[in-house]
C-alpha cells in the first residue's frame, strides 16, 4: 500500500476513535506497518482526531530505538516497534485509554470473551502488561513478551493496546472490547449476571461456524 494511502486510512482511523469515544484529547497513537520494513506513527503531541498527512513519522524496524524520519513519533515507538518485530503478520497497532477498557486495566477484573459472537472472534487472546512507565524501553520490552500471546493487551493502570493483521481489524477489536468492558461495567452495577458461553461451544465457533476465518497467531 502507498505511504499516501496508509495515512489516509491512519487518518480516518484517528476520527473513528473519537467518534467512538476510544480515544480523548491527544492522548493515545496509532501506526501501521509499511511496505519497506517500516511503520508509521502518528507524531508526538498529534490529536488523533483532526491529523494531517504530515502528523505521521516512519520508524524503521530491526533498528534499535526505530530510528526516524520526518517529525518526531510518539514516545511510544517501543510498544509499536516491538508487536511489528514479534508479530510479523501484524499490519496496524492502536493504543489508546478508552473510559470503558481503562478501567478495566486498572483494576484485576478480566474480561471473558465467551459473552457474544464479536467477543470470541476479536477478544480471543487477551493479557495483562505490569505498569511500566510509557515510552520507556521496559514497557517494549513487557509488550514484547506478552505479544506472542495475545491479540490484545491490557496495559496496567494505563489503557489498551491492540493489534491485528488490518487497521479495519484492529478498529473492530478496539470497539468491541470497549463495548465488552462496558457490558461487564454495567452488568455489575445494576446486578445483572452475564453468561459465558462453554469454551468447547468458543472452540467450535472459533473453528466451525464460518463466520470467518480464524486468524492464524503463533500461539
């Protein structure tokens, strides 16, 4: 895909989430992973909603600290750098600290994804990331760890990351974990218990129901 191509769809992608309220003020960051062994990343102290063709910095990947063209990227770059060097099919990665999921990740609930269809297909691996301070090598190196795992990760008293082969894909994890921690938000105030389908009934889903194709990860 041409650069110009992928910053539009970066672009749009920024709207989205916050239409969507999955992100606020100019916190969180997003990239995708080029075609030169490289990413894009919406620039440091860029507002997710309203980005530029100019708002984006191409890091590239196998270099220590993703050495940098154009503005300066988010500090992020270590959380981005290390799911593209782990997680070669991976094509776009969100970070972002919706209301919803943050919550969540600041606190020792999980979230099951058994509750409904999109929940099994898009919250099928889910981990927890230890705080650690953001931008900060020891976080890439946490996230670099838990990435051979999951599809979605949890950052501790932080927000969410997510990631996926597809910027599309990765949008609809990002909307419906949001949609599932609110579910279980809501479900415990007003006490109302949600039921978990079977894991042999997820497997089945997951395998035999064509509703898509399961996604293919390491582990």
């Amino acid at each position: 895909m041409k650069l110009l191509e992928l910053k539009k769809q970066l672009q749009e992608t920024g709207k989205f989430m916050m239409e969507y309220d999955l992100a606020w003020g100019n916190s969180g960051n997003i990239s995708a992973k080029t075609e030169d062994n490289s990413f894009l990343i919406t620039a440091s102290g860029t507002y997710l909603g309203d980005l530029d063709a100019e708002d984006f910095a191409q890091c590239s990947l196998g270099v220590s600290g993703g050495s940098s063209f154009g503005p300066k990227p988010s500090k992020e770059v270590p959380m981005h750098q290390a799911i593209y060097e782990t997680r070669p099919e991976i094509g776009a990665v969100l970070h972002a600290s919706p209301l919803y999921s943050t919550l969540i990740a600041s606190s020792k609930h999980d979230i099951p994804a058994g509750w409904f269809v999109e929940g099994m297909y898009y919250l099928e691996k889910i981990e927890r990331v230890p705080y650690a301070h953001p931008g900060s090598i020891e976080l890439g190196e946490l996230v670099r760890e838990k990435a051979k795992n999951a599809n979605i990760l949890l950052l501790e008293n932080h927000g969410v990351l997510v990631y996926d082969t597809s910027i599309r894909e990765a949008k609809m994890a990002l909307q419906t974990l949001e949609m599932a921690c609110r579910m279980y938000i809501i479900s415990r105030s007003s006490g109302i218990a949600l039921q978990e389908l079977p894991e042999n009934v997820i497997q089945s889903f997951l395998h035999d129901s064509g509703y898509k194709p399961r996604r293919k990860w390491e582990n």
